[in-house]
C-alpha cells in the first residue's frame, strides 16, 4: 500500500486526542471508519501499523486490533511541527518537489521548516 502522509498525519491527531496515562485507544476495522473518515479501513490500520514502525506512537497489533498506546517523542515532536495547516501545506509541497513521502523525509522537511520560521521570527 503507498503511504499517504495525511493519514499519517491523522493518525498522530487522533492518537494526541484519544490517548493519555493508562488511556489507551483499541482500534478495529469495525470502528476504525468512525474514528478517521474519508480513508477505508486497510488505508486506517496499515498506517497505524506504519507509524508504529517509525517509531511515532506506541501500540500493540494482534487478532486484526491495534492498541494505540500514546504519542513517542518523536510522535510528539512530528506533529507539533505539522500541526498548523500552513507548515503542513508547505512540507508536503517541498516533499513533492524532491519527489519522496517517506517519514523520515517528512519529519525532516517539517522540521527544517519550523527552524526557518524560527529565524525569521527572531
């Protein structure tokens, strides 16, 4: 399946909102629709799956259910860069003109944006 990076995106929001201390969020193909619209339900959990991969949030796959556990650091960090809609806009703009989607090419590009908007503001 090829990534979409919005989902992932959708992914990490609903885990921030949905998860906390011993707060964890079961998600199953019959509820998963629910829980993120507008993708189908293969699309919601392989990118659940992925973004357990990459190490963005905690979860435990078995019998056709993921356990979201909470956001990792590094989950954190991605989507406090992406999280307003004009750095979103532009990393997936940059990422398109370079030609790659992957994870560590968009947390890279988020975050080299969030720095230049620093300086700018400083």
């Amino acid at each position: 399946m090829k990534l979409n990076p919005d989902c992932v995106r959708d992914v990490l929001l609903l885990t921030e909102n949905e998860t906390g201390y011993c707060k964890y969020l079961m998600v199953t193909r019959g509820n998963c629709l629910q829980l993120i619209p507008g993708y189908t339900a293969d699309e919601i959990l392989y990118h659940i799956i992925q973004c357990e991969n990459f190490n963005f949030i905690k979860a435990n796959n078995s019998l056709g259910a993921v356990t979201i556990k909470d956001l990792t650091p590094k989950g954190h960090i991605f989507l406090e860069n992406i999280r307003n809609d004009n750095n979103w806009s532009a990393t997936k703009k940059v990422a398109s003109k370079v030609g790659s989607f992957s994870l560590d090419v968009l947390s890279n590009i988020a975050a080299s944006i969030v720095t230049t908007l620093i300086s700018k503001n400083l």
